[in-house]
C-alpha cells in the first residue's frame, strides 16, 4: 500500500504543477494574443496614417491653388470696393481736395483757424 500511496501522491503532484503549468501558459497566451491585437490596431492606424500623408502633397497643392484663387479674388474686389467708393464720393461731393467754407450753407458759421480742432 506504501507505494500505490506515495504513486498517488507524486503522481497528484505532478498533477497539480501541470495545472499551474497550464494556466500559467494560458495567461501568457492571453497577454501575448492581447499584445498581438494591439500591435494589429497599431500598424492599422499607421498604415492609415501613410495613406493619409501619401496623400497631404495633392492636398496642399490644392490648398495652394485656392488660397492663390482667393488672393487674386480679394485684390479684385478691393480694385472694386476702391473704385465704387470713389464714385460714391464724386456723388456726394466729398472728391475734392480740401473741405470749403461752409459758410454758404451754414449761416453764422465761421471758418475753421489753421491747427486748431474741435
């Protein structure tokens, strides 16, 4: 009976350390698959990053191109602005050189004295 017995207890031993074996390579096959997927994400987000950046030249010549379309658009309407505003003056009388005696229209007015403002 001695042998079956300590044939049991070794044997229940041995048992036991493959127990702890497996599970101790089940958690190292979970960390490494849990690596494994994170390394996939990974090099999915820059393989996505690389079309992106494949694709930044095309993009910023386009930029280019219509921040050139806008330039050339805001001088033009400037040209526009200055000239519409020069007509506006001439029509309002505000396109001469200096401002006149007011005294015409505004009776009891006096003439403005050089350097002083009011």
């Amino acid at each position: 009976m001695f042998v079956l017995s300590s044939k049991h207890r070794d044997l229940q031993a041995r048992h036991e350390h493959a127990l702890e074996q497996l599970a101790a390579t089940r958690t190292e096959l979970a960390n490494w698959k849990g690596s494994a997927l994170r390394t996939a994400d990974r090099n999915t987000a820059l393989t996505e990053r690389l079309e992106t950046s494949r694709r930044l030249p095309a993009r910023l010549a386009r930029a280019l191109r219509a921040c050139v379309r806008y330039r050339a658009r805001v001088r033009q309407l400037e040209r526009q602005t200055d000239h519409l505003q020069r007509r506006l003056d001439d029509a309002v009388g505000l396109a001469v050189k200096g401002i006149a005696d007011s005294g015409r229209w505004q009776p009891g007015s006096a003439p403005a004295k050089p350097g002083v403002s009011s």
